[in-house]
C-alpha cells in the first residue's frame, strides 16, 4: 500500500473533520486543565497519565479493523484504567474527559452486547476510584455517569452502518443500472441488425432476380427484354440505397408515417400491388411503425423471391375490439406461368427474425401457404401487435 492509499483509507474508513476536530479539542482541553503538580511524586504520575490517555485518545482516529478484536479491546481497557487513575490523582476533573470518551468509542468500535458491559465496568471502576482516599476533588458522581456515552458511541455506529448501507445499496443500484442498459444497448443493436438485414435482402434479393432474368434472357437472344430487366435492376439498386436512408431516418425520428411508407414500399416492389386500410387510424409509438414496416419488407423479399410477377395485396387494420391491437397482413397470388422462383436462395432468417421482433413487443406473425380461395398457391403473413 502505497502513501496515497494510505491517507485515503484513513480519511475514508471512519474519520471526518468531526471526529478529528473532537479528538484535537479533547487533547487540548486535557492539556491545560489537567495541571500536574510537580515534576516528582504524584504530579509526575499524572503527567505520565495524561501522555498516556492522550496517545490512547488518538488511537480512535485509526481506522476500524487495524487491531484485532482482542487487541482493540485490551486498547479500551487500558484507556479506563488509566483514565480512573487520572481522575483519582488529580482534583480539576477535566481528566473525565477521557473516561467518557472511552466509553462513548467503545459503544462505536465493539458490538453492544460487549459495548454496554465495559461502559458499566468503566463507571463503577472511575466511581471507585474517585471514592478513594486520595480519591481527588471530583465527585464519584461524575464518574458514576462516564459509561453513558456510550450511548452516543452506539448511535453513531448505527448511522454509519445505515450510511454504508446506503452506499452499498447505491453502489449496486447502479451496477443494476449498468446492466440494464448493457441490455438495453445490445438489444437496439440486434434490431438494427434485423433492420439493416430486412432492407439489404428486400434489395439485394430483387437485384438478384433481375439479373437471373436478364442471364436467361441473354441466352435467349432477347436483347432488349435483358436491357429492361437490367434496368430494373438498376431501379431496384437506387430504391435499395433510398430504403437505406430511410432507414437510418427512421432510428432517428420520434415519429413513423406508417401508411405512407407501406405504400412508397408497395410501389417499389410491384406494379400490381394495392394497400387496404380498415379501422380508425391512430399514430403508433415508433417502435411498433418501424416493427411494422420491417415485417412488410420481409414479406414483400420473400414474394419477389418465390412469386415473381404475383400480385400483392397489403392490408393495415386498427382494430378496437375485442382488444386494441394493429393487424397487418400480407398476401401475394400464385406465382404466375414462366415466373422463376428463386427458390433456395433466402438464408431462411427472414422469418425468425420477424418473429424476434414481435417477441419484443408482445406481438405474434403466422406465415403460410393459401391452400384454397382465389389466392390459392400463393402464401399469407399476418402480424397481430397489442396497441
């Protein structure tokens, strides 16, 4: 332990500028009152008394669990003997200083069931020595009363446990803190991943058709259907860097126009495409608008992906009964003749990913085939969000 650590242990650990105020005036105090009588005799064994209760007075500005219970408690004893002694041989009585200052340290350095014995023990031993013969000037009275202060030892005790305890309870309220928001952090970033995810395949996977088309085409010899197809693939590359952008818009905006940005998302992606609103519209919190919007995305990557040219029917419902909740639905038709699904070509996270981003928000998605009906062939997403 080096000098720094040393001093702020000691100035940390039970001392305040209270304590050490109070120790400095109590010396002074004995000092000048206690006047020994001689430099021989009885005078130089109260000159010895007072160096010793003063050096035994400092000793409560060393921090707690420097001695060891036994040696503290020898320290203590010493403390009282002494300060009887001092009391008996000299007649101001300012020596019971230290008897109450004993008593007072030991009601905060030792557990109370030790604390109140030696407070008893220190009054009848200043008491009796006071009621001596040479028994000094003082009343036995005022030594009758010197273990009451260790009352005040105790109390003091008790609100600096209470302050530790308080510290302690801080301290880990804050590294609660600290781990919530580690959480909070890791998970803001798993649904930017799942976002950055969501906008990449919806483009990267359209980009990908067109030019399997514009190959094919290519082989064909049908130059100018290949030169379409590779222009679309060039307006899907521009749409894809403007989802982008919206994207890192939307992590920073307080509010999502939910209905406008489904049906600028409907637009890129088919021409055959419309968008349904049932219900009394409300303005969703962000979170559940941007939960939304990621969903449509997946829905409309795996259309393209596995129903190219298929026609897609998007449907945002604010429901009020039985519950409030937004329902959202995606449905696209068969893929139609001479389409080339781009079967095997996902990575198959799409859909655990919407489903970790409902769980986030205590919604539900069901994703499956349409195996009767005019859509029969094509497949169904439907998202359910409370609110």
């Amino acid at each position: 332990m080096n000098r720094t650590q040393a001093l702020n242990r000691w100035f940390t650990a039970d001392n305040n500028p209270v304590q050490i105020f109070g120790t400095v005036v109590a010396v002074t105090v004995g000092a000048l009152a206690v006047r020994p009588v001689g430099t021989s005799g009885t005078g130089l064994a109260v000159l010895c008394l007072l160096v010793l209760e003063s050096l035994l007075l400092c000793t409560r500005l060393i921090p707690e669990g420097t001695f060891s219970p036994r040696v503290q408690l020898a320290v203590l004893c010493a403390w009282a003997v002494g300060a009887a002694a001092l009391m008996s041989l000299e007649t101001s009585g300012a020596s019971a200083l230290f008897a109450y200052f004993v008593t007072g340290h030991a009601g905060y350095r030792l557990e109370a069931r030790r604390a109140l014995p030696f407070a008893a023990l220190t009054s009848a031993l200043c008491a009796g020595a006071l009621l001596l013969p040479w028994g000094g000037g003082t009343s036995w009275i005022v030594g009758a009363f010197t273990g009451v202060s260790v009352l005040v030892g105790i109390s003091n005790r008790a609100h600096a446990d209470a302050l530790r305890s308080a510290r302690a309870a801080a301290e880990q309220a804050e590294l609660a803190a600290r781990a919530v928001a580690r959480a909070e952090a890791l998970a803001e970033r798993a649904r930017i991943a799942r976002d950055v995810h969501d906008v990449l395949a919806h483009s990267l996977a359209g980009v990908n058709m067109q030019l399997e088309v514009t190959d094919a085409l290519l082989e064909s010899g049908d130059i100018d259907r290949a030169r379409q197809a590779a222009q679309r693939a060039q307006s899907l590359v521009r749409s894809g860097l403007t989802e982008v952008q919206r994207t890192v818009g939307d992590l920073r905006e307080d509010a999502l126009p939910l209905v406008e940005t489904l049906q600028s998302l409907l637009a890129s992606a088919s021409d055959a495409g419309t968008l349904t609103v049932d219900g009394p519209p409300r303005e969703l919190p962000v979170r559940l608008a941007q939960v939304i919007v990621r969903c449509a995305q997946e829905a409309l990557t795996n259309a393209h992906k596995y129903a190219p040219g298929a026609p897609v029917r998007m449907r945002l419902e604010y429901a009020e009964q039985p519950a409030e909740e937004t329902v959202f639905e995606v449905v696209n038709s068969a893929p139609p003749e001479g389409s080339r699904p781009l079967a095997g070509a996902g990575s198959g996270m799409g859909l655990v990913g919407m489903r970790e981003r409902l769980d986030l928000v205590g919604g539900t998605v069901a994703a499956g085939p349409i195996v009767d009906g005019d859509d029969a062939g094509g497949w169904q997403v439907r998202v359910v969000i409370p609110g």
